[in-house]
C-alpha cells in the first residue's frame, strides 16, 4: 500500500509540475484523436445524410454494414491500416507506417462508422417529420440533407463527442500502425501499457487519471449537449 500511496503522490506531482515527457504525450493523443475525429465527422456527416435521404439499390444494405462496423473491434482495423500501409501494401510508398498519419487514418476507420450510423439515425427521424413540407418547397435531395444536418446539429454534436471518447480511449489500432515510439507515436494509452508493464506506476498512473478526466469531461459535455437540446424542443 505504502508503494501505491507513492506512485500515487509522484503521479499528481507530474501532473502539478507539467511533467514534459507527459505533457508530450498527452498532446500527441489530443492531437491525432481530434484530427481523426474532425475528418471522421465530415465523412460521416456526408455519409449519414445521404443514407437517410438518397434512395439507392442497396442502401439497406450499405446502412446494416454501417451500424454493423460501429463495433469494429480496433485491433482488426488497425491489422487492415497495417497492410495497407505496410512496404509490400499498396499505401506502402507513401511511407506513412509508424507515423501519427498512420494512427490518424487507424482512428478515423474505426470513427466513421460511429458518425456516420448515429448522423444516419439522427437525419431518418427528422426526415419523417419534415420530408412532406420540404419536398412540397421544391427542396433538392441535397439541400435536404443540408437542412437535416442543420437542424439536427446537437444530435450530430453528441454523436462526435460519442467519436471522440472512442478515438481517445483507443489502444490496439495505434499500437499496430504506430508502433508506440517514443516522441514520435507514443498516446496516453499505450504509453499506460507499455510504463505499467515496466513497473513505471506513476507515469502510467498520471496519464490514467488524466484519460480519466478526459474521459468524464465528453461525458459531461454529451450530458449538456442533450440536455441543451431538450430544453429547446420544449421551449
């Protein structure tokens, strides 16, 4: 106990004093995380409302793969990534593996279909209740969509931060495409690995509770997102 007790006071010291190797960490993972959620969220924004909206053959199907790939176990797209990226691969020339664009593109697999189903879902349920009056305006499936994606931005706000609280908690696909070297592509949580397999508890302990924090703050703000939005509908 005396030792956890320890690596639990130097742990709030590294994180009190801004511990540089930490701070480095901890920027990197914010980093990648927010790039991939950005393009993520444009890809899935596109892609959800014109799933709700366009009629297709085989949109039904496209829509199941979609909801079905939310569950895409992280270490499988981070395998694809690998082969895509790897020398023999057909991506291998642009010499990204090992890179954070290599964990950026990892992390925006595996977010896209989270964006994409959720924007889908938010789109359907508005398309029912507004398809009649816009299609009697002379509005074009595209500007459609548009519309649908405005007035359901606060769903669309959840369903990012829902992206984003995947993305940053995410340690099989960057550990894969990354390779977790150190300054280079080393996030919070396969540094957590890799210094808790060391026996280094307070660094692994410190970028913990800063995950945790992370982690509570997207919950909070989905909370408030949808609690914000609620009062709307009902004011």
């Amino acid at each position: 106990m005396a030792d956890l007790s320890e690596a639990f006071q130097t742990a709030l010291r590294l994180i009190a004093t801004l511990d540089p190797n930490l701070i480095g960490i901890v920027l990197l993972s914010l980093k990648v995380s927010l790039t991939a959620v950005v393009i993520a969220s444009v890809i899935g924004f596109g892609l959800g409302g014109a799933l709700a909206v366009y009629r297709f053959p085989g949109r039904g199907a496209v829509a199941a793969t979609l909801s079905a790939l939310m569950g895409l176990p992280p270490v499988v797209a981070g395998l694809v990534v690998y082969l895509l990226l790897s020398n023999t691969g057909p991506l291998g020339v642009l010499q990204l593996l090992y890179t954070p664009t290599a964990m950026i593109i990892a992390q925006v697999v595996i977010v896209t279909p989270i964006v994409g189903a959720l924007t889908r879902q938010a789109c359907e349920d508005l398309l029912e209740e507004y398809d009649e009056q816009l299609r009697s305006l002379g509005a074009s499936s595209t500007e459609i969509v548009g519309t649908l994606l405005w007035d359901g931005r606060y769903r669309l706000i959840t369903a990012v931060l829902a992206g984003f609280g995947r993305a940053i908690a995410e340690v099989g696909a960057v550990m894969i495409v990354g390779g977790n070297i150190d300054h280079v592509t080393r996030t919070m949580t396969t540094a957590i690995a890799l210094e808790t397999s060391k026996g280094n508890i307070a660094l692994a302990l410190a970028l913990g509770i800063i995950l945790l924090v992370i982690a509570f703050a997207v919950n909070a703000a989905l909370l408030g997102v949808r609690h914000f939005a609620n009062r709307l509908a009902y004011a």
